[in-house]
C-alpha cells in the first residue's frame, strides 16, 4: 500500500475511533441524568464522530480494497514467498553446515532407472547427464523433462544439505514466473491426505499464506516442492514401509494430474536414504518419471579443501590429511567419508579457549583420530566429545556453562530413548501413531507414560476443585448459606467436567489467539453473541444493583466473550508456528486469559451478591481449575523433573538452547536430532 493509501486507512481507523468514543461519551452524560456543559460537548464530538465516520470509512474500504488487490497478485506473492524461503532456508544451512557457512561439493552419478525422466542437454548445462557434482546441480537439474529428482545417499552423505542448497540455489536463478522452491519435511505427512491439500496447508502453517494465495500458487505450479525424508516417515521395526508407499503413490498422482503443465508437469524433489529407496523399489514402488542421482562418498582432496575453507591450522591437522592421502581406503578415509562426520570432527577438535596473551589453547589435537582401529570407533569417538563441545562453547553471560555435559547428555538420552521405542515398536496413544524422530514440545507428554500423565493432571484438577470448595465454607467469606450451596454446585459442576477432560481428551487440542480469524463469519457471529450476551447481562445487573455494577459485568462478560471469539485451535493446523516453542506459550497464554476471564466475571458476581472475600473465592477457584485443566504439559513437565529427574523444568528453554548448540535442529513445529547417528549414540550410550 502507498502512502495515501496508508494515510486514508488510518484516518478511516481514526473516524471509527472518534464515534466509539463520542457515542460512549454520550451515554455516560444520559446516565447521570441530563446535559451538562461537559455532556453537551460530548454531543458536539459525537457529531464529530460522526462526520470522520462518515468521510474515513469509504476511505477504510478503498484502501482495504487496494490491500487485497495487492495481495492477491500472483508475482506479489510468489516474491513474498521466495524471501521468506531464503531467509528460512539460509538460517537452516547456518545450523546444519555448523558455524561456518563452508560446504563441500560432493560429486554424485546418476542412477538408472526404469522410469526416469528426459535429459535435454542446453547451452550453458552439462553435456552429460551421467554425473555431477554439488555446485552446479541447478544446471544439472534443470534440463530434465519434467523436473523431477531423487536424491539419494548414505546416512549422513548430506542429502539434506544438498536439498537446502539446491532451493538457494534455485532461488538465486529464479525468474519472475519461476516456481519457488520450498523445502518441506515428509515425516509429518498424513498418509491418507492427497499430496496437493497437504502442501497447501503446510504453505499456510510454515510461511503463514492465506488459504487463497496458498491454493492458487499450487494449483497453478508456482511452488516447487523439496521434500525432505521418504525413508523416515516410517517406524524402523517396519520394514513394509506404508507410509512411504502411500506417499509415492501421492506423488506419482501428482504428476499424472498435472501432465498437460507443459515444461513443469508435476517437478518436485525429493530426498530418501539409498537402502531405503532400494527397498521400496525392489518392491515396485518407484517416483515414476524421475531421475535419480546417489552422493557420493567425500573424496581426500574434497576433505583437505574443506579444512583449508574452514580455516583450520594446518599444521595440527597434517598427520590427519596426510593418513587420508596416503590411505584412501583406510580406516580413517572411511570414517570421515560423509560431509556429517568431516564437520563433526573440525567442531570438536576445534573446540579452544584463549591464553592471555591471546594464543589458542585447543582442547585435543587432531592427531588423536590416528590411533582408532574402526570407522565406528572414529564415530563413536567423535559423537562422544560432540556434547562437552557444544557445552563449552556456549556458556551463560557469566562465562560458566549453562549446563553440564552429564546433564545435558542425560536429559538428550531420555528423549533418544523414547523416540527409539517409538521407532521399534511403532506404538501409538488412541490412535495417534508416536514420533520416532520428532519431538513435539505439546506432544511429549507420552513419553512419562500415558495414562500415568492423564491420570495425574485429572487427579490435580480434581483436589484443586475440592480445595476451592472446602475453602467456600471457611468462616468469614461472608456470604449466606444459599450463595455458597450455588457456588458450591458451580465449582463442583466446573471441577467434575475440567476432570472428565483431563482423563478422556487424550490428546488436548492446542489453541491461540487468532486475531485474523475474527474475519471469519463464524468468528464473528460467536462475538457477537457474547456482545448480546453481555449486554443482557449488564441491562439486568444495572437495573437491579445500579449503573456501574452493570457496566462491570457486561464488560467483563463482552471482554471474555471476545476472547473466546478469538481463539483457534486445530492439532492440524499447529504446524504454522514458525518455532516449536511458540505453540505451547501461545496455548498456556489462551488458557490463562480464559481462566482469569471467566475468573473475573464469576468473581465479579461473587462479590457484588455476597462480599469480596467471596467473590475472590469463586475467581481463585475458576481460575485454577481451568488453568490446571488446560495445561497437561505443566503437568508432565513437574513429573518428569520433580518425580523422576528425567528432564529440565524448562523442558522448551533447554531444547531451544541444544538448538543453538547444533545438537538439534527445527523441522517445522518440531524439534529433531541434529544427525541419526547422534539420536542412536545416545541411546546406546549411557552417560558417565
């Protein structure tokens, strides 16, 4: 929007500010029973009111108009959506690259395969498409028809790096009507939702497009999907993968439905580790009309550029370059083979503080790497001074660490564990299958037993409601036995459903405030029935006890009313919150306005029919209830830390703070080990 545009918008605001206003002012000088000096200029400025009205809110609908035009088109929003992909996609890189922004160009050859895609050699491409190498993989990917590409590797060979890259990439080439690469995770992926809903609604959930905008880009191909993970969307234990079989069945329906796109029929990528796509392929399940290409392993002089980009000494590490050089096939080649393993061993031997005088003082050298016998010796070592690295390098604004390396090794262990149960067992809670790599900050409760957990957060609502009830009765509330046999029934009543909820909704579904939602015809009509509410509420309160007793109470109940208009809850649409950490504070935030909402209101009645202590009885008492009902991850995170030790109070700070330190990453509204060999580490590795 321009600036006059901006400037009519705020006047329009402005106008409808200054009726409000003036027609609530007017009232206020009726009530008092005439027209004073002061309530006949209330009347002149609620004319005045009128008249900004009048003039601001055509303004307010032109400029709202212009908005919405703005937005909807096409070149506008794919521009929108290719910033906020790059600015996602380059932090991502940042944390899986490590603290450097260095990357190593991995060679990879391509795979024949039985459907597999055109290759059409162009002037500035390769003239081949039989191998290639990281760097240049926009021109290798590029020329096929259509534009589909399988990425596969070993563990660790770095396909998730590869893909990012490959979106930044694209993105640097783009043109204006280019599709815009996005890169999604697969894990989370319902198997039974078409391909094309599901990718609308993570558009809308990850980069918060409007359900319009997010429809018309995919249906008219703007989006290029970067899918993320095939071979983890399965439990381990199963080896029938159906997950997996039902979303290349999605995904093949995609291309065949978009067949007639001419250049660009249903492109997407896609990434999936080589056992596994071998697997799935000697089964018959293949991406129909693709090509695939398999990472190959980090060649010595790609190893020893890496070092030098990542501006080591070169010195300390000569013996180790030196091994790689004279033994390519050796143990130690091997073992530093992947991209994942290289950068794992510069962060840790890299680890140093400063002398006084400014020099480096390294905790280990190097060399040390030359007198393991196995590669997974070398793995193992490595994984096993990931943690006290990533300890020391970050400690609090005191200079001591936050935490301690048996700590933190403790508490990773315990959600490794839980998230490997629920890989070999493919276990799920009413239904709901449970996460083997992802670790949702709402949906961790399980992991503390599920029934146990239900069955304390209904026991604490419970005793809370009685407490509250009992201390109705205490002597010197000051309210008759009537008003506290009424209030007795309505906690009571409050207590036994809070309860009911807490044992039989196994899964609570999240909410926030949604203040866009408010457009929304449904939202609107359930705010305007508690405005009706409101007012009903306050005519029979101000007749009965006086004006201002009423206007207490309906703006209570109007307040309340607007709040419950505004909140939005959908365990589907939780993904769109940009970080894991931010859907729990926004659900606690709802629960707490709620509970001291509905507090209020109760307590207002409370007070006004039979005295204050009373009336803070009742609030108190609401307050908690529901508070304590609509917190189950309160309620698992005092077991887990009070009870068992397993994990921190701050269970959202401290996976916040192992992001940080690149022992996790985010993957949507979920957080995940930085590598599998680091979630398997630690669940077979007990801390000393």
């Amino acid at each position: 929007m321009n600036l006059a545009g901006k400037t009519r918008y705020a006047l329009g605001v402005l106008g409808l500010v200054l009726s409000i206003g003036s027609f609530a002012w007017v009232i206020r000088a009726l009530a008092q029973g005439g027209l004073d000096a002061g309530g006949q200029a209330g009347v002149l400025s609620f004319g005045a009111g009128v008249l900004g009205l009048v003039f601001g809110a055509p303004a307010l609908h032109m400029s709202s108009q212009a908005l919405r035009l703005q937005r909807d088109d096409p070149t506008a929003i794919t521009r929108r959506l290719a910033t906020s992909v790059r600015v996602a996609e380059r932090a991502n890189r940042q944390r899986l690259v490590g603290s450097s922004a260095s990357m190593i160009d991995v060679n990879f050859r391509l795979v024949p395969e039985v459907s597999q895609a055109v290759f059409t050699p162009t002037a500035t491409g390769p003239a081949t498409a039989a191998t290639g190498h990281l760097f240049a993989i926009v021109e290798y990917y590029l020329p096929w028809r259509p534009n589909r590409l399988l990425i596969t590797g070993s563990s660790g060979a770095g396909k998730t790096i590869a893909a990012g890259d490959l979106v930044l990439r694209l993105l640097a080439a783009r043109a204006e009507s280019d599709p815009v690469p996005v890169r999604l995770t697969l894990t989370g992926w319902p198997e039974d939702r078409d391909f094309e809903g599901w990718l609308v609604r993570r558009l809308t959930e990850v980069y918060e497009l409007p359900v319009r905008d997010a429809l018309a880009l995919v249906d008219a191909r703007l989006v290029l999907p970067v899918l993320d993970g095939l071979d983890e969307m399965d439990p381990a234990a199963s080896t029938a993968r159906p997950r997996a079989i039902a979303a290349l069945g999605h995904l093949n329906r995609y291309i065949d439905e978009h067949a007639d796109s001419g250049g660009r029929p249903g492109a997407l990528i896609l990434t999936c580790r080589t056992d596994a796509y071998t697997d799935l392929a000697a089964r018959d399940h293949r991406l129909a009309t693709a090509a695939r290409i398999v990472l190959d392993d980090v060649l010595v002089v790609q190893g020893v550029d890496y070092l030098q980009r990542r501006g080591v000494d070169a010195t300390r590490w000569a013996p180790v370059t030196a091994t790689l050089a004279a033994a390519p096939g050796g143990t130690l080649a091997r073992a530093l083979s992947t991209p994942w393993r290289l950068n794992l061993a510069v962060t840790v031997y890299e680890e140093h503080t400063l002398a006084p005088d400014g020099r480096k003082i390294f905790a280990r050298e190097p060399a040390d790497l030359l007198h393991l016998a196995s590669p997974g010796a070398v793995r193992d070592h490595l994984l096993g001074l990931m943690i006290p690295a990533a300890v020391a390098v970050r400690p609090d604004h005191n200079g001591r660490p936050q935490y301690r390396s048996g700590q933190v090794h403790a508490w990773l262990r315990t959600l490794a564990l839980y998230l490997d149960d629920n890989r070999a067992t493919g276990r799920s809670v009413a239904g709901r299958p449970l996460p083997g790599t992802d670790l949702i900050l709402h949906e961790l409760w399980p992991l503390a037993g599920d029934r146990r957990v239900r069955a304390i957060h209904a026991l604490g609502t419970c005793v809370v409601g009685m407490a509250m009830i009992v201390g109705l009765w205490i002597p010197g509330t000051g309210s008759t036995i009537a008003g506290r046999i009424i209030a007795t029934v309505v906690l009571a009543l409050i207590g036994a459903l809070g309860t009911i909820h807490a044992w039989f909704k196994v899964w609570p579904i999240p909410a926030w405030f949604d203040l866009e939602g408010l457009r929304t015809v449904e939202r609107r009509r359930r705010a305007a029935l508690g405005l009706v509410v409101a007012l009903v509420l306050a005519l029979v309160v101000g007749l009965e006890l006086g004006f201002l007793f009423g206007l207490a109470i309906g703006l209570a109940v109007a307040l309340l009313g607007w709040l419950r208009a505004a909140v939005s809850g959908s365990s589907d649409d939780a993904a769109r919150f940009a970080h894991p950490r931010d859907l729990p504070r926004a659900n606690l935030a709802v629960t707490l306005a709620l509970g001291i909402g509905g507090g209020v209101c109760l307590g207002l009645v409370g007070t006004l029919v039979s005295g204050l202590g009373f009336g803070l009885t009742v609030a108190c008492g609401y307050a908690l209830m529901v508070g304590i009902a609509g917190s189950r991850n309160v309620v698992f995170a005092a077991w887990v830390h009070l009870g068992t030790h397993q994990l921190p109070w701050r269970l959202g700070r401290f996976l916040n703070w192992a992001t940080e330190a690149e022992l996790l990453r985010v993957a949507g509204t979920a957080y995940q080990f930085r590598h599998r060999e680091l979630q398997e580490w630690l669940t077979r590795t007990p801390p000393v």
